[in-house]
C-alpha cells in the first residue's frame, strides 16, 4: 500500500478562485466540514485577472433594468443554447449576489447617489457591470478570500488533484498531491464541488493563467461525467499582440465600454460596417449616437464595438486577413480619442481604466491617454464544460459531484457575455456550496478501497520513472499541442483542419502517456506539466470531436465550410461521455422546451 | 535576438548557489519569460512559482539584480546590459526550492487579524449608501495583490527576523483597508499596538518604494494607523475618559 495521508470533509471543493471560495463558504454557513483546495496559493486563481465587471440587474444606473432584460441578453448572447434555467437563475439572483460582498468587506465604485455603479459592456442593454476600475476580479476574489478564511474551512494550498475516487458510481472524494514534497492526500468526502475553471492552456495565444489547464473537466469526464458545448470557446476580441512575450494578455472590454473604439490601418471604424440582424435595431448608426450611449444618454443605442465578443473578434480577424490590419497583426483599440469629448481625459483614463493603463505602459511602452492599443483575438473562457443540474449544479450523471463556474456548463449557451462569467461564479458556486452540503447531510458515508488510491498513486508517480530524455520534454509537447489547437481548432475552424487535429492529439497522447520527466517530487514543475498534459489532451479532444460535428457557424464556434447558422442546430446541444472502451463519444441532445412565461420574456425584450 | 546572462539561484532549505546561464531574449522579453526558457529548455524541474503573468496575482516575486521585483513585470531592456542578471528567491522567508519560497506565514498572520464587521445595512436590500470620495481610501489598499515584496523587503522582518511580533507592511494594509471602510464597525487599535507591533515600523518607506501596485503604505496606511495607536493608547484626555467609562483595554 502507498503512504499517503487520507483527510475526511463532508464537502470536498477542488478549485479556489471565485466559484470555488463561494461554494466553500456556503457548504461551511450549512454546517458542513470543508476542505478546500487550491493549485496555487489562495487568492491567486484567474478569477483575479478579471477586470470589467460583475453583471447583474441592480438597476442603479438605468432603472429600465430587470432581471428579465439581463435574462433575455443572456439567452441572445448565447445564441438560444443556454440551458434556459440556468440564466433565468442567474439574472434573478445576482443581484443579491454581488450586494452581499459589500457586507463581506468589497467596495466596487459607487454613483453619484452612493449606490453601487455599472457599466456598459457588450451584449448588456444597460449598464449593468458593477466593478472596481478594471480590477473588479481581485476585489472580488479577495473578498471572498478574507471572508471564507473565517468561516472555518480548512485551506489545501499547492495541492493537485490527479484523480477523483469513486465509491461505486458515486463520487467519493479525491487524490491530490502537494507541490512542495510530492506528498500524496486522499481527500475523503461525501460530496465533490469542481471549481477549477477553464481551458485556455490548451491554445497557443491566452489570456488564461497556469492553472487553466482543464483540470476539472478532464477529471470529472474520466470519473462518468458529461461534458457539454465543449465546441464553444470563447476567443475574446481584444488581447495584446505586442510585443511576442506578452501576447494574448487580456485588455478588458471595458476600454469599450468607457468610449474605446477599434479602427484598422486606414483609420476606417470598421465594426460601422457590418451589424448582426440580431442586434441591427439596437445599435447606433452613427459615431456620434455611440458617443452618446457610452455617456449616458438613454436614448441612443449602443456603438457597434459593444456587440457581443464572438462578432467583434470575427471582425478583426477579417480586417487582419484582408489586408487592413495594425503592424503586428491586429487592430487598432484607440481610448485616446475621447480627448474630443472629454477635457481631462488622461486623468479620466487613468482613473477608469488604472491597470490598462499601468499593463501598457510597463510591458509596450505605450502610453493609452496618447495613443492607441494594437490588440487581437485572445483564446479567454470555455463556455463548455461538466454538464449539471440547472438548479443543484450537481453532474447528470455522477451522483455527489457538483461543479460551478467556468469548469460547469449550460449559463453561456454558444457565447458569452462580457460580466457574467463573474456573476455566474457566485450565484452558482453558492447553489453548488449548498447542494453539496444538503447532499453531503443526506447520504451515507463513502468507501474507498485501497486498490483505487493505489493505482492513482502509481499513475501520477509513473513521469518520473520513465526516461526523461526520450521525447522533447513536457513544455515542448504542451506547446505543440497549443500550436495544433491555434491553428486547426481556433477562432476559425474546417473540416480537414478538425480532421488533422484529431488524427494528431492521438499522436500526442501517446507520447506525453510515455513522457517521462527529471527530477525529483518536491516541487517539480517539469512533472506537474506532464500530468497537466493529459487533462490538456482530453480537453482538446472534446473541443475538436464537438467543433467537428457541429456542422455550421454560431455563437464562438465559426466554420468556414459552413458559415451560416443553420436553423436545425439551434435546439441541439453536443454531450460527450466516456464510452464503456475508453472512447469519447458524442451525441446530440434536444433543448427542452422553453416555459411559455420566459419564451414571452425573450419576445418582450425583441 | 540577443543572447543574455542570467545567474539564477538554485538549492533547498539546506543550500545553494547561483548557476549560470545564457538565455536568448526576445523583443519586449520580461525577466519571467527568461526563466521559462531555461526550464524549458536546459532544468525541466527548475522551481519558480508564477500564475497569470501579467502582473496582477503576485505569484512571482523574487529578487532581481537584488531588488525585490515580480519576474512578470520587469523587463529585460531595462536591465544594466553589461552585467549577468541575478534572480534569487525572495530572502525573508524560508526557501522551498530554486526560486519558490514558502509564504505561508503571510496567510496565518492574516487569518488572525480581527475580521470586518459591517455596521446593519442602510436599505432592507441589505445595501449601503457609501460615497466615491469615502470608498476611495480603502480602495487604494484594496488594490494589493499579496505579492509580500513589501514584506520581503521590510527590515523588521527581513534582517531582524521579528516575524513573531511584527506583522509587516501588507497586514498594516490590510488593517487599514477595514479601519477605513466606511462601513465597518471594528477596532483593530489595540491589536495593532499589541499582536500585530505596528510599534517597530519607523517608516523607512523601503514598502511603499517596492509596491508594484504603487500603495503608498507608509504614508497612507502605517502613519494614520500609528496615529491612531497613540491617540487611543497614550492620549491622556482619552485614557481619562476610557477610565471613566470602565471601557479601558
């Protein structure tokens, strides 16, 4: 038998970032025991790079808000493939959401009135972002942070899981190891939350950190869970070019919002030029309309660059093919410009847009009061993910394993909108904090055999018992995997392109299974990677099996043999699973049914 | 492409040494980019700790050329070119491994400082009216991105090693982000003066010239929080009327 160290909670949550904070201190305020562990140290998951905002209806700015109006946007952004209860959820509880971080110690901007301020961004038809400048991500994640450290939840720092263990169909718990000594902990709990975000590792330019290497998906999938909408990746629009080391770095969309404007190398505003008809009727027809929206002016409609995120990169790349793009590849982001409107605009930039300003300045030498911004398509959020129960977030398959957040599938549909991946974090990584504890309370303890562990122990030891100068290392594998997915499974995707992929990350897989690594298991990056490799692979399988199968363009998910939306994949979402040979296998599922009351919202808000 | 020097320090707990290698540079090259090219490329298994990579985690602070820097922010251009550039981990807390050091000192200081407290919520929503020009003090604090350059570079803690008593620049940040939240209703004084030593800060400013947030916390957060020590602590009038009031401490 292996040594290993086994640690018993009522309420296991793998993943620490602002899902799995949430859902640890709702599990704790139900009275369970929690354990919580983080990959990294706590309070340094992704969730502190978000930047624009957090969504929800609180009406402070425009009182025409309601969470139906945030409803209906979230539906039209993601193209009528979200799991409609899920965003009815959503909108109707993120207010309370974000209002009760202030009690936690969080202070977002406020409006002239003292209330909580919010700003435009793209697909919301009101300012609906409640933020802190542009670092609304650590304010939140810091909160929760401070928060949760006092709610009696016991914190795993630097701990990996390499497996989730079973106790029959059931999730029982987990295999982790920690980062400083190779040490192995069996973490054993009633109920399971998967919060570990997303999948941005897998391409080449991201806006992700370290840690987004699929873990939760690839995990939860080889434990019998469902994954969903996995051909829907967001390639956020506005990611810096230059220079090399820094590309993919995200420059938020509230540079937009607060009046930023995208132009090509002839100084043509192009986004004028071809509007959605989904959203022909809400957007200005004039420059000088858009300027009057991004003030205030109830009025006027919103400026073309505020449409949703899969069309306004699609334009870019467009601009970049055809020959009108910026030096290094992208196009031009100017916020400089508002010096026509606004007196004090440098002070105004500086003060709306702090870290931009700050990113630009030490890491391009560009100054944004100035000047403008190269920027292009940046691989950014995993609208797929573990497929749950709208309401308890807890997998369809998988009895006792809840997932919440990005890793979780269904609120975005085929995109989403800018601010409500924040919000959805924390509504439903309370739901799924709750749900796992009320599961937890409700069902009898777990078994975990010994052969389980034991196995898992060997699986993660085996990198560094095979010989390490046989491949070309784990770093050079991830990046020929990120250098495959870019280029055949990206922003725009076809037939053969899918078809080599597929046909290479089984190559792939068989070398990083055979990669060994140097060293020794105290905190060794080079074995991390290569046991990170494996999730990586797995998820970019899903990505390329599901993009290859939906046979036209919608949302994030772009062919360019089928470049039309297709009536007939509207009510379909594509579900994979594990097949009893070990095989991926996809099906299609049917949408259920609309409820006569939120279709008549749909319709209400046009 | 220019080929650069780098010594970079490796070792654990019981020792080490700077080993030297040569790294090519790319434009627009931060000093984190280096370190992945040599563990990619030459020590598979070099330890350094980093997450987003665009400064805003503060995942990866170490010591450059011997200041205390986040590898993600500091770039290669704008280091002397006629030197090797050293990279060693941060020297106030214990070493790990190479160029990860072990934090965790940081989280159990913090976990004992006295939690916010709301005052009740001003609408039955469970929200409070807060004004711009009151939020924005805190808001400076709350900027803070945990990368503890400032506590690795504060002399109490990094020569005197007084860890036990004094509890650094980033929890006096931390203190004062509550104490001025206009909303909380703690009292942090006498915590500050006792626990926390806030006492053995004589604001050399060395913190407040490392944060790569720029917090002024010397003169924003330390000063007004020892004002108030003494104000509590040894104005006569105040210990009079503590005395009086039976609420003495």
């Amino acid at each position: 038998m292996t040594q290993h160290q086994v640690l018993e909670y009522d309420v296991v949550v793998i993943g620490a970032g602002g899902a799995g904070l949430r859902a640890a201190i709702e599990a704790a305020a139900k009275g369970a025991s929690v354990g919580l562990i983080c990959k990294s140290l706590l309070g340094k998951a992704h969730t502190v790079m978000a930047e624009g905002g957090v969504a929800a209806a609180l009406a402070n700015v425009d009182d025409r808000d309601s969470w139906k109006v945030h409803f209906a946007d979230t539906m039209r952004g993601g193209h009528y493939l979200n799991a409609w209860r899920m965003a009815e959820l959503h909108a109707k509880e993120a207010p309370e959401r974000v209002r009760e971080l202030e009690g936690w110690g969080a202070l977002m901007d406020r409006t002239p009135d003292g209330l909580i301020n919010q700003r435009n961004f793209g697909g919301h038809a009101y300012p609906r972002l409640a933020h802190v400048g542009d670092r609304t991500g650590l304010e939140m994640i810091r909160t929760l942070q401070d928060h949760g450290i006092h709610e009696g939840i016991d914190v795993h720092m630097e701990v990996t899981v390499s497996k989730l263990l079973m106790d029959g169909g059931r999730c029982a718990g987990a295999l982790a190891y920690d980062r400083e000594l190779g040490r192995f902990k069996v973490f054993k709990a009633k109920a399971v939350v998967m919060a570990t975000g997303g999948i941005g590792r897998a391409f080449l330019v991201t806006s992700n950190s370290w840690e987004y290497t699929g873990d939760g998906h690839a995990l939860a999938y080889e434990a019998g869970a469902e994954l969903v909408d996995m051909e829907f990746v967001q390639f956020h629009p506005t990611g810096m070019v230059w220079p090399p080391s820094v590309r993919g770095i995200l420059v938020t969309e509230g540079v937009r919002g607060e009046g930023g404007i995208l132009k090509n190398s002839e100084g043509r505003r192009f986004m004028f030029d071809d509007i959605p008809p989904l959203y022909k009727e809400s957007t200005a027809d004039t420059p000088e309309e858009g300027w009057r929206y991004v003030i205030g002016d109830r009025e006027a409609r919103r400026p073309p660059e505020l449409l949703t995120r899969d069309h306004v990169a699609r334009k870019i790349v467009k601009e970049v093919q055809e020959g009108r793009g910026s030096p290094h590849g992208g196009a031009f982001l100017d916020i400089a410009w508002i010096q026509e409107h606004i007196k004090d605009s440098e002070d105004h930039i500086k003060k709306k847009l702090p870290s931009m300003y700050h990113q630009f300045k030490e890491l391009a030498g560009i100054d944004i009061t100035k000047e403008p911004m190269e920027v292009g398509p940046t691989t950014h959020y995993a609208m797929g993910g573990i497929r749950v129960d709208s309401d308890s977030q807890m997998s369809t398959t998988v009895p006792g394993l809840f997932a919440a957040g990005e890793c979780a599938a269904g609120l975005h549909g085929a995109n989403r909108l800018g601010g409500n991946s924040l919000s959805d974090l924390l509504v439903f990584g309370k739901r799924a904090g709750e749900y796992a504890a009320e599961f937890s309370a409700g069902n009898t303890p777990v078994h975990l055999q010994d052969e389980q562990i034991d196995l898992a122990v060997q699986e993660a030891l085996s990198p560094l018992e095979r010989d390490p100068g046989a491949d070309v290392g784990p770093y050079r594998l991830q990046y020929e995997l990120q250098q495959l997915m870019q280029d055949k499974a990206g922003i725009a995707r076809e037939e053969d392109g899918l078809a080599e992929a597929s046909d290479e990350l089984q190559r792939l897989k068989t070398r990083a299974q055979a990669m060994g690594t140097s060293g020794s298991r105290e905190y060794n990056p080079g074995w991390h990677t290569t046991l990170d490799l494996q999730n990586l692979i797995t998820v970019a399988e899903a990505v390329v099996m599901a993009s290859h199968a939906r046979k036209e363009s919608r949302g994030a998910h772009s062919r360019l043999d089928y470049l039309d939306k297709d009536p007939e994949w509207g009510t379909v979402n594509l579900v994979l699973k594990k097949g009893h040979d070990g095989e991926m296998e996809l099906r299609r599922e049917g949408i259920p049914e609309i409820p006569k009351e939120l279709r008549k919202i749909i319709e209400e808000q046009g | 492409m220019k080929t650069t020097t780098f010594k970079v320090w490796q070792g654990n707990s019981d020792g080490g040494e700077l080993k030297t290698y040569e790294v090519e540079v790319d434009q627009g090259y931060v000093v984190l980019d280096a370190i992945h090219r040599i563990q990619a490329e030459q020590v598979n298994d070099l330890a350094v700790r980093w997450n987003c990579k665009a400064g805003k985690c503060g995942s990866c602070s170490a010591e450059v050329n011997g200041s205390p820097k986040l590898m993600c922010m500091t770039r290669v251009d704008e280091l002397p070119a006629d030197k090797p550039i050293t990279v060693e981990p941060m020297r106030t807390f214990p070493v790990v491994k190479d160029l990860v050091t072990d934090v965790s000192w940081n989280y159990e200081v913090k976990a004992s400082i006295k939690r916010f407290s709301p005052k009740t919520a001003d609408h039955e929503d469970g929200s409070w009216d807060m004004d711009q020009y009151d939020v924005e003090r805190s808001q400076e604090f709350r900027k803070c991105i945990e990368c503890f350059l400032c506590q690795d570079v504060c002399h109490v803690l990094r020569d005197h090693q007084l860890h036990d008593r004094f509890a650094g620049p980033r929890h006096y940040v931390h203190v004062a982000n509550m104490e001025m939240n206009p909303i909380d209703t703690g009292d942090r004084v006498a915590e500050l003066r006792e626990e926390l030593g806030i006492g053995y800060c004589n604001i050399t400013k060395c913190c407040t010239k490392v944060c790569p947030e720029g917090i002024t916390i010397t003169d924003n957060a330390i000063i007004p929080l020892k004002e108030r020590v003494v104000d509590q602590s040894y104005d006569p009038l105040a210990r009079l009327i503590k005395l009086v009031k039976g609420s003495g401490d």
